[in-house]
C-alpha cells in the first residue's frame, strides 16, 4: 500500500485521544493504585529531584506517545474495536512487556516492578489500540 493513502486514511483525533489516554491511565496506575509499589521499588520518592524538568519529562512523553498511537493506527487500519483491542494487547504484551522483561533480568530488577510496569503498558497499549479501532 502506498504510505501516502494509508497516512491519509489515519483518523487524527483518534491519535490524538489514544495518545492522551497514557496520562489519565498512568496518573491512577503510578497513583493510587501502584504509586507506593513503584517508588518503593525504584526508589524515587515525591522528593528525588528528577533528572529532567517535569516539563520536558510530560512534553516528551507526548510525543512518544503519539509515535506510538500513530503506528498502533497503521497496524489496526480499518480492524474495528475487538482488532484494535486485540493488536494493542499482543503489542504491549508481547513486544514491550517481554522486551522489558529481558532488560529487567539481565539489570536484576525485581520481578514486582517488572509486573507493575509491563502491566501498565499491556493495559495502555490495549487502551490505545481499542480507541483506535473503534474510531478509525
């Protein structure tokens, strides 16, 4: 397929939606549900100073998110919300969260901290790929 005609055929508030939904889903995950697992594990607390301005921190991320939701787009075209949903787990699942979990072993991280973050991006690249599908 010519990358011209699929790029046009990317619903681009779709993308924008998938893209934004990593915040308000990260905001609960790495807040009350996992915030006190997390900065027990990786030892950052409220006040560890971080290594970037929280700025430059959320406004990369943004972008990152929005590759992500742009190729997630690609890949799910016009599959609907069960596709959507379907390709978004198998991508977090399998290629993040595995591809975490080989850097966690050979770094010695916990496994519960594996667990906490591969879940969260299982849970937002499956979020993603169910709006994109859904709204194509």
């Amino acid at each position: 397929m010519d990358p011209s005609i699929a790029f046009h055929h990317i619903n681009w508030l779709a993308v924008i939606v998938a893209a934004a939904a990593p915040f308000v889903i990260g905001s609960l995950w790495y807040g009350p549900v996992f915030g006190q697992i997390w900065m027990r594990l990786t030892g950052i607390s409220k006040d560890t100073p971080g290594q970037n301005s929280m700025g430059l921190t959320m406004g990369m991320t943004a972008v990152l998110n929005l590759i992500i939701a742009i190729s997630l787009a690609f890949f799910i075209g016009d599959g609907g919300w069960r596709f959507g949903m379907q390709a978004g787990f198998a991508a977090g699942f399998t290629f993040v969260a595995m591809a975490f979990g080989v850097v966690y072993l050979f770094e010695s991280r916990p496994l519960k901290l594996w667990f906490v973050n591969a879940g969260y991006q299982t849970l937002v690249f499956t979020v993603m790929g169910t709006i994109l599908g859904a709204w194509h």
